[in-house]
C-alpha cells in the first residue's frame, strides 16, 4: 500500500513539474498575418523581424538587443510592464496586431492581454511597440524610449536631475526650488547620509509617459520608478512630487508597505498626491469597519476589499506617532524592518505591546483620535 501511495505521489509530482516547464507565453499574430502573400512583398522581411520578437518575449534574451543603445534599468523597467510576474505565463498573450516599415526597419504593434484558462474574458494590458532594425540579414530590437529620451531637455540643480519635454512642459524654476528645499529639510530633519542626483522625468498626462516607454495604452500608477530610485517618471505634470521624493531618499530602506508608503504620505504632507494626511484618514473613518480588530488587521496588509489603499493613511499615523515617541530612531528602526515582517508584530515590538490584540486597539484609537 505504501508503494502505491509513493508511486500515485511521484506521478502527481512528476505531472506539475511538467506543467511548470511547458509554461510559457503565448505569441500569436493576427490573422491579417496568417497568410503572407496579404503583406506587401517589400514588407514580407516583417515576418523574420516578428520571429526576433517572438523570441524575445519568449526568453528576454538581451542578446536580442541593440547592444549599443540598451539600458539595463530601462530594459528591466520594460519587462516589468510586459512580463507580469504576478500572473502565470499561460495567461499572458502578445497578438502581434500591426506594423509600420521604415525603410528597411519595422514598428511592431502588440496587443498584451491577459487570458485565464477556460474563461473567455479578456484583460487588456498594453497595446506596445517596438523597433525591429535591419543588421546585416537579421534584425535587433530597439525600444521606443531611446529614441523619445532625446526629445526631452535636462535641468540640474542640487538634489534633482530633471527632464522634460519643453513641447508639452514649461519648466517652473518655482516648483524645482521648492522641491530641493524639500530635499534639504527631510536631510536635516532625519539625519541622512548625502546622496547622489535623482533623474526625475516629467509627463503632461499618464498618456504621455505610456508612450514615453512604447505604450499607445497602459495601466499603470502616478509614478514610474526604476533602479531603486534613480530614475522616477512623474505622470502629473510638476517639479515636485514630494511622496516619491521620500522614497528616493529612503531608497536604502524598505519596510512593509504600510510603513514604506505611510511613512511616505506623513513626511510630504499637504504635498502627498496633493492631498494632506488628514484628508486621507478622514476618507478612511467613513469606513466604520476600521473599529473592528479582524478588520484592521486585514487593512494594515492590503486586504481590505472596499478601500486596499487603505494602509497609506494609517501607516501615515503610525509613523508620525513613532516620531512623536521615539524620534528619528524609532523612526528608522521601523523602516529598518523586513518587508516581509508582519505589520502587527513590527507595532507589538516597535510600541512596546504585550499582544497584537493591544496592538490593533492602539492603531484604532490612534485613527479615531486623529486631528
């Protein structure tokens, strides 16, 4: 019986680590491209261009690459909007939907979207594009942000390397002051070690910087953050976005989100999405269910259903209250945990609790309080 059990064991194991290894995405074409005699015959190349592509996606191979004009950060950047690393492969399909030909290069169109396994409802993601230049009889690719980066003009000043694209963007030295200023208080004020320039990149509207990267269509949030903070992509038009200019001088540090992103809202203030802190927790009170201890539980780890951003506001006061307690240490102490670390167990260490019950309640209180 017992080898029965081992053999029925090995099977199953055996059948997922096959179906983990054939996992893999999918390149389709659309059906204008079933048949190559419906090309052009000066485009018919196009197809030994989508082969390149295909391999990429299928691989991400940099050696598919235009060697001379790749940036890492940028090409990590890019892989992270493609290749989703949340969703299984087998759900992810690129349809290569169109082309343009430029003498003997060709703009490839694709269409990202998702498909789960028998359901039959669509998620779009990205409609991308990507240049297939000619080398010798084959083709590299060449993303679009190489050839948009030059269209855009550059500014420095102390903390902040700055670029923009003076056709859409008037540039306010204004703003670019206030945003050092910025810089130089939260040093000061949390004892941090000099660092070196952020290249900060801004875009009119969410459009623009989605096209910046290839993107006709995105999702995507208010910032685009690459390298650990050395390149941000500010999608709302201004000189000072404060929020991730806290991340990038806390860039060493990475807490659970709760104390990453609170901390954040509670040091940029009014400058925070251009919302203060106290708007964002009076929004969270009309969410009566914060009182119960289940509840809050489940919104200091994102998993409240009816508002998930809900952790922003509260870890916003826990911070402030760290800071109100035990100054810039107990600050950094909480920064300086895992981000793996359970929320409630950090605030039971952190605040000195004997349990998380007591630790919950005093998040709670610490909300109801709030001024």
């Amino acid at each position: 019986m017992k080898k029965i059990i081992l053999l029925i064991t090995l099977l199953i194991a055996n059948a997922l680590y096959a179906q983990e290894q054939n996992e893999s995405y999918t390149v389709e074409f659309a059906e204008k491209y079933h048949n190559k005699e419906s090309v052009l015959p000066t485009d018919r190349n196009v197809f030994r261009a989508f082969e390149v592509w295909k391999q990429y996606v299928l691989t991400q191979n940099d050696s598919l690459l235009l060697s001379s004009h790749h940036n890492s950060a940028y090409k990590k950047e890019i892989n992270h909007q493609l290749f989703l690393i949340w969703v299984p492969k087998n759900w992810m399909h690129f349809q290569i939907i169109g082309h343009e030909r430029k003498e003997n290069d060709f703009l490839i169109h694709t269409l990202v979207y998702q498909l789960i396994p028998n359901d039959s409802a669509i998620t779009i993601y990205s409609q991308f594009k990507v240049w297939a230049i000619r080398q010798n009889n084959s083709y590299k690719l060449k993303f679009l942000y190489e050839d948009n980066v030059t269209n855009f003009k550059n500014i420095k000043t102390k903390w902040i390397n700055y670029y923009y694209n003076p056709k859409s963007h008037y540039f306010s030295k204004f703003m670019a002051s206030k945003a050092n200023s910025f810089c130089d208080s939260v040093i000061n004020k949390f004892q941090l070690p000099q660092k070196k320039q952020i290249n900060y990149f801004i875009h009119s509207t969410p459009q623009q910087a989605y096209e910046f990267f290839g993107h006709t269509h995105y999702w995507n949030s208010p910032a685009i953050i690459l390298d650990n903070y050395n390149d941000i992509h500010i999608e709302t038009d201004s000189e000072f976005y404060a929020h991730e200019l806290v991340h990038y001088l806390f860039r060493n540090y990475r807490p659970s989100v709760v104390f990453w992103e609170g901390f954040a809202s509670w040091v940029s203030g009014k400058a925070n999405y251009f919302i203060s802190l106290k708007e964002e927790v009076d929004y969270l009170k009309s969410f009566p269910e914060y009182k119960d201890i289940e509840i809050m539980e489940l919104m200091l780890n994102g998993k409240f259903n009816k508002n998930p951003m809900c952790y922003y506001p509260i870890g916003g006061i826990l911070m402030k209250k760290a800071y109100q307690i035990g100054g810039v240490s107990l600050v950094k102490s909480i920064l300086s945990t895992p981000q793996e670390a359970d929320p409630v167990e950090v605030i039971r260490e952190k605040f000195g609790f004997r349990t998380r019950e007591e630790s919950l309640k005093f998040v709670i209180q610490l909300i109801e309080s709030y001024k």
